[in-house]
C-alpha cells in the first residue's frame, strides 16, 4: 500500500520528511526517513529496551554503503552536517521505497543493477536485521558497509569524539561494550570480512531537533566496515543485537516476520463490506505499539506504548487505546492482559499517568486514566462476556468509586449535584496536560466536560457489571441519576454548546473546546444504550454540529477555536512554544474517531461519517509512514507534527471504522 517513486524519494526535502518505524514487542525500535537522513536524536537502526519496556538506549546508529559496480563507486547514506552541507547524497540513487507490511525496502538503482535492502526487528528481542539482496547486474557489486553505534539514551545526544569502546571478535562478527558496565552489542554478519575500527564521525546535522529548539548535532562511532562481493541474486544480513547469537539466514528471518504480519491480519473481524488497505495498515501499526511490561506477580504482563519515538507507556493513553488496539483488531487476549496488569497499579482509586524510567515510582497526576479503564473494560467485557475477569477485578472497581465518592488526591470527589470535580493550584490532570515550569496551560480544575461524561460512563459500567455478577448495583443507579440534573449545568443555551469547566475557582469556563464531543459519543452516555443521556438529542445535535463547524479539520478536531483569542494556528519551536500551543488550536488526530461516531449517531448515516475519515487513508503516505501522527497544525493545510505514530491516533481510527462498519453490515 506504501509505496513511493522517485518524485519523493529523489527530492531530499521530501524524503526526509517520510519516518518509517518497525518495532519488537518489547519497546524497542528502529526509525528513520526514507532518504536515509538522520533527522531526529530517535533515529537509529537498534534502539534497544535495556529494562523493557524503557531504558531505551540507541546501539546502531546506521550504516553507511559504498557499491563498487562495473568500475563506477555508488555511495547509498545520506548525511547532514553542521556545515548545512549534505554529502554523500545516496538518495539521488533511491529508485523506490515500498513498505511491505511494516518491513520498509529501498530499492537502489546503480546503472543496470538494483540493490535492495530491508529493515525489521525480531519479535520479543533486541535485535534488528539490514537484509541485502542484488537483484538484477550484468556483474558482481562490491558492497562496503561502515557501521555507525553509540551508546546513549534515545533522549539525549552524544557530543564526545574521545570515548574508547571495547570490541572483541566473535563467530560471524564483533561483540562491542561501550563501558564495563554496559550491556553488550553484537555486530553479526552472514558473510564478508569485517574490519575493526575506532573512529568518531563528527557534527551531524538534526534538523528536526532544530525546528523543536532542542541541540542539533550528534557524534556517532564508526566501529567496524564490512567488505562483501554480490553477485546478482546474492544477499547479505546484517544483524545489530544484544543477544549474542541470532539467525543469520536472513530470508527464513523475513519470512518469519512476514508470518507474524499475516496472522495480525488473519485476526481482524471482517465485517460485510470491504476493507480498505489502509485499515489493515492501521491494524499493522496497531500492532507496534503494544509491548511486553513484565512484572513479578504479572510476568506475562503487557502495556502500550503511547507515541513512537519519545514516549513511553500512559496509564490515560493506555487505555484510551486499548480497545481500538486490541478489540477492534480481534485480540482481546491481550486487551485482558493488558487490564490484569494495570490493575497491579490502582492506588487510592487511580491509575497512574506515566511510568518512568528505572528507580522512579509512578506518578498519579490524572483523573481520567481510571475513568477511561472502566470504558476499556465495559468494552472488553461486552465483546468477550469473559465474566471471570469481571469477577477477579470488580472488588477493585468498588474501591476505586468509594475513593471517589470519600476524595482522594488533587481535590477529586463527587460533589452534592453528583459531579465529579478535580484539581489545585499547579495540577493538570486532564488529558489537556501541558505545563510550563509552574504555569498550568490549561488547569481546567473544576468540573471539566468529558471527565464528568466518563465519570456518568463509569457508573453505568459499574451497575451493569454489578447486575451481571449478581452484586448491588442500586447505589451506582442513584449516583448516576443524580448526575442527570446536574450535568446540564454544561449546557449554555446562548451558546448553543456545553461548557467545557463549570464551577471553577473563576466560574465557568465557557471556551469552545472538544472535549464536549464524548457527551455525545460515549455509548452509555449519548442514550444509545437502556441509560438516560446526559443531553437531550437537540443538545448532541448541536455540540457535533458546532464542533463541525469551529473545531473539525481533515485530520482531528481542533483544540480550540480559531474565533478564541487565545488560538494558535501553527505548533513548533522550542518547548516553551510548543506547550503552550499543545492544547490552544492544535489538531488532535485521536479525537477524530469519537467526533466521527458521534456523527454517527446524530445522524444515522454511515457513509456520511465514514468519508470523514478519508484523508487519514492518504496520510499514511506521509510523516510516519503507515501510521497515524500525534498533532496537525490547526491551520491550513495542517501540517503534521508531533510523534510520528501514536497510539490513540490509530487506535480511535481503526475504532470508528470498524465500529460502523460492523453496525452497517
């Protein structure tokens, strides 16, 4: 489905704006741009989860190639440097790059013969493979390959040209430590010599760290070069791992991962009509977000990593995710996985909001996590009637109300009118989270919108889950009925739309936000089910008819509205810039999917709300190829920026289509 010619690859400024990304399970990954450019300090061919799913730590940078054809020299890598100059310019050569699956291939033009070469990790190891193959020369190419490393955390950047490695030759190639302490890289090869080196190659140029007003260069060691002679139908692999053996054979390793892709697929529940290409892309990319998390009590444990490349797990982004991941793709297993091993993790009614590297204890600072957990799971449930985990987990769901009714961190409990309210002074606890030093952007302490709309979710979650395990579930009924009168605090008739914080420490925040838009899409909330709505349907009808109209781009919705005074239009610069544009008009690719199945039910039209998702169909072309971003600009023409894949971005998608699709038929 992915594939471009050279009117992308062959124009720099283009191609290096394409990131592919493939996974192992663990955490670990390997990205770059289709021209080979490093533009990123996440750039890298081995980015190894040292302590999965985290401690990622870059170990390949890339390798750089050199073909000797019929007397003529081809250099294939790309690089920037601190100078602005590029050299050498391997894209000009770049005939084709095509994802297969999630395996990017470039394909190599070098007169009459064609060089490709191939990318893609093991499953459940730290290990990449680079797979050569000449597949068509009147003679042999003599291929010399130089492999770049480092040693660093995948956040930072290497500035030195002094560090000494140690290496050691071992069968079918070198085992390097970058200090004593270090865990060990493995530098294996199916044929060829290899060459030991020690030279640090100096000032690459990171442009994409430019534009984020973060430092720009990077130093990476050439350890090692590799000489090898391809004759034509000849192949070469390159394995970068920390373990010390590995497969070799690199056709038998591609058909191995090639397996593991068909059987993502061969899970998705095909509904009547047809499945685009796109949507089981997406089912690909699901795929790559979902790692290992191994605990003591929990050693099979999974979680979701919520952005490639700089992220790591979220409990809010977790379980967002987690149906569109793991339901909609036909893998509840994992969706059960997932919510056993969270579940270790409830702290006086909360899920945590990030997990941190090594020797750091979760911090809770969200209100919303715990809240999108009973969604995750009235949808599993739902999909899998699986009532022994209901049963092993429900005694936990009670606490975490009772937490919520008795307060518990940050000011979070039921008022008198049965809304939950949450925040103090310096906490930011919504999904719109950003802060500057001390400076909340967005504090929306109070009663925020979809927080209450979830708050409404989870009750009714709790009395169905109470009627199908035979426990009381009259207490959840009242706690939810007394809602009904007082989320219409929200509505602002004047307006013509909800509020998105009443009874805040200034009153009621009236700004046009879409965070409105789950009062609306959110099934036991919206009356699609046996419970009373929250809003009345001339109410839904016209929060998704103004958020279409204010807030709706070809990419997401909104953050703000552009008539806001306080809207910015375009994201970028240094981090102070950027966070203060994160949630002021910034489009949010995840919020698309609810908007989308909002529409849905206002107006019964399925190939109406369907086609809203159309262009996310063309933008797996572009920025993270096969993947969904994590923001657009919120003016025209919305350019992507952000992760170049996030979980809830995919997750929401495949949702909504999957969900309407499977109601159509």
């Amino acid at each position: 489905m992915i594939q471009l010619g050279r009117e992308i690859t062959s124009e720099l400024q283009i191609a290096s704006t394409r990131e592919w990304l493939v996974t192992n399970g663990i955490g670990g990954y390997a990205a770059g741009t289709v021209a080979g450019l490093l533009t990123r300090r996440y750039h890298g061919l081995l980015i190894a989860a040292l302590n999965p799913p985290l401690e990622r730590t870059l170990l390949l940078s890339k390798l750089e190639e050199t073909a000797l054809y019929n007397g003529e020299l081809f250099e294939l890598s790309t690089n920037q440097w601190a100078d602005g100059s590029v050299t050498p310019q391997g894209y000009r050569y770049l005939e084709q790059f095509e994802l297969e699956g999630t395996v990017p291939c470039w394909s190599y033009a070098l007169a009459d013969a064609l060089l490709e070469k191939r990318v893609w990790m093991q499953q459940g190891e730290n290990t990449t493979y680079i797979y050569y193959q000449l597949q068509r020369g009147s003679g042999p190419v003599a291929l010399s390959v130089k492999a770049l490393i480092n040693y660093r955390d995948h956040h930072s950047q290497t500035h030195s040209h002094q560090w000494q490695m140690q290496t050691q030759s071992v069968a079918q190639g070198i085992r390097i430590k970058a200090n004593d302490t270090a865990t060990p890289l493995y530098l294996l090869v199916s044929q060829g010599g290899l060459v030991t080196q020690h030279h640090w190659y100096q000032g690459f140029e990171l442009g994409l760290e430019q534009y984020r007003g973060l430092d720009d260069q990077d130093n990476h060691l050439h350890i090692t070069t590799l000489e090898v002679v391809l004759n034509p139908g000849d192949s070469l692999t390159v394995v970068a791992s920390t373990q010390p053996q590995a497969n070799l054979d690199g056709a038998t390793a591609l058909l191995e991962r090639r397996f593991y892709e068909e059987m993502i697929r061969g899970e998705l529940d095909v509904p009547a009509s047809p499945m685009p290409p796109w949507i089981q892309q997406l089912a690909l990319a699901a795929d790559q977000f979902i790692v290992n998390r191994p605990l003591a009590e929990e050693p099979e444990g999974k979680t979701i990593i919520a952005g490639y490349p700089w992220f790591g797990d979220w409990g809010r982004d977790t379980m967002i995710s987690l149906p569109g991941l793991t339901i909609s793709t036909g893998r509840p297993r994992i969706a059960r996985t997932i919510i056993r091993t969270f579940a270790r993790y409830l702290n006086q009614g909360m899920l945590p909001n990030v997990f941190p590297e090594v020797g750091k204890l979760p911090d809770y600072n969200t209100v919303d996590a715990i809240l999108w957990y009973f969604e995750a799971i009235r949808i599993y449930t739902a999909a899998t009637q699986d009532k022994e985990l209901l049963e092993e987990i429900f005694p936990a769901l009670v606490r975490v109300i009772d937490w919520h009714r008795q307060g518990t961190r940050y000011q979070i409990h039921v008022d008198t009118d049965g809304l939950l309210y949450a925040g103090e002074e310096g906490a930011q606890l919504t999904w719109m989270d950003a802060k500057i030093g001390d400076w909340v952007v967005t504090p929306r302490t109070g009663k925020p919108i979809e927080i209450n709309a979830l708050w409404y979710n989870a009750l009714r979650s709790m009395e169905r889950f109470a009627q199908q395990l035979g426990q009381p579930q009259q207490v959840y009924r009242d706690m939810a009925q007394l809602m009904l009168e007082g989320f219409q605090g929200f509505w602002q008739p004047t307006q013509g739309y909800c509020a998105d914080v009443i009874d805040g420490p200034e009153g009621d925040d009236l700004t046009l936000r879409p965070n409105q838009i789950f009062a609306v899409s959110l099934p036991l909330v919206s009356g699609a089910s046996d419970y009373p709505a929250l809003l009345t349907d001339e109410q839904q009808k016209a929060v998704v008819e103004t958020c279409g109209r204010y807030l709706l781009t070809s990419y997401g919705l909104r953050s703000l509205s552009p008539d806001d005074p306080q809207y910015q239009g375009t994201y970028g610069g240094d981090q102070v810039k950027r966070d203060s544009r994160y949630h002021q008009g910034t489009v949010w690719s995840w919020l698309l999917g609810p908007y989308v199945q909002a529409h849905y039910r206002v107006y019964k039209n399925p190939q109406q709300a369907l086609s809203l998702l159309n262009p996310i169909a063309s933008h797996l072309q572009a920025h993270g190829l096969g993947s969904i971003s994590e923001i657009f600009d919120g003016d025209p023409p919305f350019y992507p920026r952000g992760c170049f894949a996030q979980a809830w971005s995919v997750a929401e998608i495949l949702r909504a289509w999957m969900d309407i699709s499977q109601q159509q038929s």
